[in-house]
C-alpha cells in the first residue's frame, strides 16, 4: 500500500487515522457522543489529546514518505485542541511540518479542502491521496475524483 502513495500529496486525518480514537479507554464518555470519545468540559479545558496513542502502523506509513508532500487534514471542535494537536503531532510524527497541517471545523468539508489546494497549487487530483477514518466522507472525495483510503487499508 504504501508503494501506491510513494509519490503523491498524501493528506491525513488525525484522530482514528493517526492515533486511537479513545479517551480514558472508552469511545465515549461524559453522556456526550456528538464530541466523539469526549466529554464538552474535555474538549473546552483539558489536555485531551496529549495522551491518544499513536497507530504505529501509521507512523510507518508517514515515516516511509516523502516528508513535503505529507499533510495534516484534521477537524476541531474548540481551539483548544489546536495547539495540544500540534504538539502530540511533533511528537509522534516528526517528519510532519507543521506549514502542512491543517485544521478545519467540519469533517464534510475534507474533500472540498483538498480540492481548492489542489487548485491553488496547480496539482492534478490524481497526484493526490487522502486517509481518514469516516467512511462517508472517503466516499464523498471518491465521488470527487480523489484516490482515498482507510487506515485499515495499511493493516497486515
């Protein structure tokens, strides 16, 4: 699998793609499912993602790579977790730079990001490829014209 995104502009999901979609080992806590494994007081005051542990498998799909055409496409709810993911990326995965993540409010919007980069840096979409976790927004980018893949693609 790997051999496939040798030469492409690979953009990345964080949370389920990268690292472990868990909090405090549960998907969901709090009574709160809408946030995901989180409860609204976590994402607004603690340090949430400090401790998600990353897919090693991941992390040599990204350390194999090309180091600047590796990029970040992650969604937020609160601007707290911003800067604890930049921090947890740097740490887990040091060949990312950080002019190449990028944050966006709505998961939906993934594929249309990457289109309108695609545009703005004169790449051709077939140069392109995207791994994330949700099923229906790869099929939306699919849809789109960009080669997309879930994290369990790379499993042995």
């Amino acid at each position: 699998m790997i051999d496939k995104l040798k030469n492409k502009y690979v953009f990345f999901d964080v949370d389920g793609t990268l690292s472990e979609y868990r909090y405090n080992d549960k998907l969901y806590a709090g009574g709160c499912p809408e946030f995901g494994c989180q409860s609204l007081e976590d994402l607004l005051f603690n340090q949430l993602f400090y401790g998600a542990r990353p897919l090693k498998t991941m992390q040599k799909v990204v350390e194999a790579l090309d180091s600047t055409k590796v990029f970040i496409l992650g969604t937020i709810v609160t601007n707290n977790e911003i800067e604890q993911k930049y921090v947890w990326l740097k740490e887990n995965y040091p060949n990312i730079k950080r002019e190449n993540m990028f944050f966006i409010s709505s998961t939906m919007l993934k594929p249309e990001v990457i289109m309108q980069w695609c545009k703005h840096c004169g790449i051709n979409l077939n140069e392109v490829a995207f791994v994330d976790d949700r099923i229906d927004v790869l099929r939306k980018a699919e849809e789109m014209g960009i080669e997309a893949y879930h994290p369990s693609s790379f499993m042995e």
